[in-house]
C-alpha cells in the first residue's frame, strides 16, 4: 500500500525543519512558508488570521500531496510589512486567541463542576 507509516505524520526526520521560508522570486513582498507535519486545521486558521491584516494582498494555503505530511502557506503584503513579519503577528494574535479560548473553557468548566449542574 501507498500509505506512509503512522509515526511519520508525528514524527520529523533529523536534517528536516519544521517551518522553512521562501522567498517569491517572481512576486515582490511574497513568500511562502512550507511546515512540516500539519495539515487544513492550522492551514485554514493561519489563512483567516493572515486575512485580518490590512498589510496583507493574498494568503492562501494548500496540501500538496495527501500522503506528504506538508503544508504550504503562501503569503504575499503591500510592502509596508514583510511576509515573515505578517506571519509572526498572525501566529502571535492566533496564540493570543486560542489562549483566551482556552481560558474561557476552564471557567465555564470549573463552574459547571462545582454547580449543582453535574454529579458524577
């Protein structure tokens, strides 16, 4: 069967990034990131969290093959701000998002178990 196995999907190879950039060299103030071993969830995330900045002309991203575990996130600014840069704000404000997500659920869970709601 075709199928890579289970472990390669977690698991990065030595001499292999995680996150690597490259520069557009046809498209001025683009690029594109290629991260290993993800797949559409934080691929959709990133791509909304990149539309929310005014800097920002284009980001779209893209699974190349199904079985290679890489993602491509394709980015390309006005010029005011570098791709790199546009990536770093969006991964940060997602952090900050997913932080205050989290946050919201440990309450809400806390108070459910100590109501009267829940009796196990």
């Amino acid at each position: 069967m075709n199928q890579p196995d289970r472990y390669s999907r977690f698991i990065i190879p030595d001499g292999v990034r995680k996150v690597d950039y490259k520069k557009d060299e046809k498209i001025a103030d683009a690029g594109t990131f290629t991260i290993m071993n993800e797949d559409h969830t934080l691929g959709n995330m990133v791509r909304m969290q990149l539309h929310e900045d005014r800097n920002v002309i284009f980001a779209g991203y893209r699974i190349p093959h199904p079985l290679e575990s890489k993602m491509q996130i394709m980015i390309q600014t006005n010029g005011e701000k570098a791709p790199t840069l546009a990536m770093e704000h969006a991964l940060d404000d997602l952090r900050s998002e997913m932080t205050s997500v989290l946050s919201a659920f440990d309450n809400e869970a806390s108070r459910m178990r100590d109501s009267d709601y829940m009796h196990f």
